[in-house]
C-alpha cells in the first residue's frame, strides 16, 4: 500500500464531429474514437 496523490483538471472542450458518411453507424455510447487535439485554433489564456 503506498501513499500518492490523485490530481485531476477538468476543463472545457469543444467537439466537433466529421460531417457522417452514407450509411455510418449512429453515434452511441461506449463507442471508441481516434482524437485529434488543433492547439492552433484559439488563444491560449493563463493563469497568472
């Protein structure tokens, strides 16, 4: 047993899905996807 400390971030994203194919399945939970990060679209505010 051994001592560690959990940290998590939560933060705002916004998602935006390819236009859906002819005859692609709904999207449905549980599904897996491959993501893509763009850190080029926005500026980025810190936090002083």
């Amino acid at each position: 047993t051994g001592n560690f400390t959990k940290i998590v971030q939560r933060f705002p994203v916004r998602i935006r899905l390819d236009p859906p194919e002819q005859g692609a399945p709904r999207l449905l939970p549980g599904m897996s996807v491959i993501a893509t990060v763009d850190t080029r679209s926005a500026q980025v505010r810190r936090a002083d």
